[in-house]
C-alpha cells in the first residue's frame, strides 16, 4: 500500500519564468510609443525574431501577437492622425481625442496581456490584424 520511495515531483506543463518573463516583455514593450517613436514596434520585432528559437513557441507567440496588435495600433493612429489634413471643416477636430482613446487602448491591453502572459496563457488582442 505505502511505498518508501520517495515520490517524484510533478514535472512542469506550463513556460518557464524565463519564457514568461520575455512573452510578457514583449507586451509590455508595445507602451514604448509614449516616449519612442515606433518603439511599440520594434521592442516586439526584436524579441521576437531574437527569442523565439532560443526559448520557444510560447515566447514567439506571444511576441507575434504583440507585434500584430501594435502593426494595428499604428495603422488606426495614422489614420486618425489623416484626419487633420482633410479639407472636410472640422473633421480635425474627432482627431486628437481619436488618438487618445487609441493610446489610452493600447496602454490599457498591453497591461491585460502582460497579466495574463505572466500566468502562463498567450493572450489575443481582439480587433487585431494578424500578417505575421
């Protein structure tokens, strides 16, 4: 009934601290448009072609989809930002607060994707194009 080996722990499904560490990385890298221009973009890119063959599916994922959703945000910046060259009078004026609704988003999903990366999940934007 009672066996006196000692009993084997059980082995981990889930990513390593390490691989979620970097997933998570690459969400949170997607903020860096408040102080670097196209920093969003390219926190993402790096992580992913550099990390995912180093330490996984999980981390290329992740990374994949970060850079996806922040491809998506910079196209419907520039196209709110399109808004205050058009001739059409007072179409300027839906452009600023389109643009901080976008960056009040993008703040606000990097953050959700970041928490639920950090718990072992690959998070999904919604609305997100996805060409790579």
């Amino acid at each position: 009934m009672y066996s006196d080996a000692p009993s084997t722990p059980p082995l981990p499904t889930g990513p390593t601290k390490q691989q979620r560490n970097w997933a998570m990385l690459a969400h949170l890298c997607g903020m860096a448009f408040l102080t670097i221009p196209l920093g969003n973009i390219v926190g993402p890119l790096l992580i992913w072609q550099i990390k995912r063959e180093e330490l996984g599916e999980f981390v290329g994922a992740s990374a994949r989809e970060a850079l996806n959703f922040q491809f998506t945000f910079v196209v419907l910046v520039v196209f709110a930002a399109s808004f205050m060259i058009l001739p059409i009078p007072g179409i300027y004026l839906l452009s600023w607060p389109l643009m901080t609704v976008l960056s009040l988003a993008n703040v606000y999903l990097c953050c959700m994707a970041a928490i639920e990366t950090n718990a072992g999940d690959v998070y999904r934007y919604p609305y997100a194009l996805r060409p790579f």
